[in-house]
C-alpha cells in the first residue's frame, strides 16, 4: 500500500555535512528556545537529527496548512512530544503523534 502523497515518514541526515554558514543560517530558522535545545545535545549527530526533525515539523505545517513559518509555535507534552500549537479556530487536529 502505498504512503498517501503528504505522508513523510523519515530524514536521512546521514550523508549530510552543511558548512558552518549553512548550518547557523538553518539553526536561525528556529525559535531561540528550540536552538538550545539543538545545541544541548552532545552528538553532532543527534544535533543534526535534531535540527532536521524540527525543520521538517516546520515545513510540513507551512506546506499542508499553510501556515507562515513565523506564526508556527511547536509545543511539548509533559512527555516531551512535539505538537502543533495551533491557534483555536484552526481544523487541524492539535497532534500528529
């Protein structure tokens, strides 16, 4: 069965090796909090999944809703899943855990 044409279900950073530009310049995209939360983690590999998970949470709300970058806000749960804070008036489910 094939994944519907909006399904992504994974990034493959492995082969990825930005310059230290192009890495600042993506890490800038985020929210000063969520930059902190990358730079925390020890590993340049669990940085980079790190910043792409968070990129492509971004991404995929701007592309299926629409939504500019600037208005997305990603929340936690008190078990530190990522969701949608979306605004009330939204149709959007609020998790796509």
């Amino acid at each position: 069965m094939a994944a519907p044409p909006h399904s992504l279900r994974f990034v493959d950073v492995e082969a990825w090796d930005p310059s230290s530009p192009e890495w600042h310049a993506l890490l800038r995209q985020l929210p000063m909090h969520e930059q902190q939360q990358v730079a925390r983690f020890m590993f340049a590999k669990d940085q980079k999944l790190a910043l792409a998970s968070r990129l492509l949470q971004r991404h995929l709300i701007h592309e299926l809703f629409g939504v500019d970058y600037d208005a997305i806000d990603i929340a936690r749960t008190p078990e530190n899943k990522p969701y949608w804070k979306r605004p009330v008036e939204s149709p959007a489910p609020p998790s796509w855990n």
